[in-house]
C-alpha cells in the first residue's frame, strides 16, 4: 500500500504533495543518505523478510549498517471498501436439524 494513503489524502483534501515525496526511499535517502533501498510492500510478512535480510547482508560482510522499518497503514477507501460488498446481517443464527 506504500504510497496509496498519500495519494488519497491528495486527492481527497486536494493537496499540493509532490510525488517524489511520497517514496519512502526518499526520506531514507534524506535522513542516512542510504545509497541502496530495499523496499518489500503489500505482504503482511515484509518486515520479517526485510529483518532477515538484514541480518544476512551484516553476517555475511555485505553491509555495515542496515536500516529495517516496518509500517501498516490503513486507508480510508481501503477500510471502507469491506462496508460496500459485505452481505446482509443476519437477524438470528439457527441451527438446522439432520
């Protein structure tokens, strides 16, 4: 979902956001001046990859320092979304004789 909340909120508010700012890979560039990005999106499991990753990058003297975050983000379209093609409640659960 990386960039979609953004988007949204641009979109919805009618905001000025640049688009190169809506990269995480540019705020990590901005703050550590990281030289490469690896960025998994969009599987719950991403940060545990990105984590063991990390640890094999360092193990295996590929890189000194390495920077893992992870992050969910819940968006208003995507929340809502399950609200539009959600069945009728039921009004009472039966069980059914054999």
């Amino acid at each position: 979902m990386r960039e979609q909340h953004g988007l949204e909120l641009r979109w919805r508010d009618d905001t000025d956001a640049a688009l190169e700012h809506l990269h995480f890979g540019t705020a990590l560039n901005a703050a550590f001046g990281a030289s490469t990005r690896y960025i998994f999106a969009n599987a719950c499991s991403a940060t545990l990859y990105a984590l063991g990753m990390a640890t094999d990058m360092t193990g295996l003297g590929l890189a000194d320092t390495v920077v893992v975050a992870g992050t969910d983000a819940a968006t208003g379209s995507g929340f809502g979304t399950p609200e539009r093609v959600q069945n009728d409640i039921p009004e009472a659960l039966r069980t059914r004789g054999c």
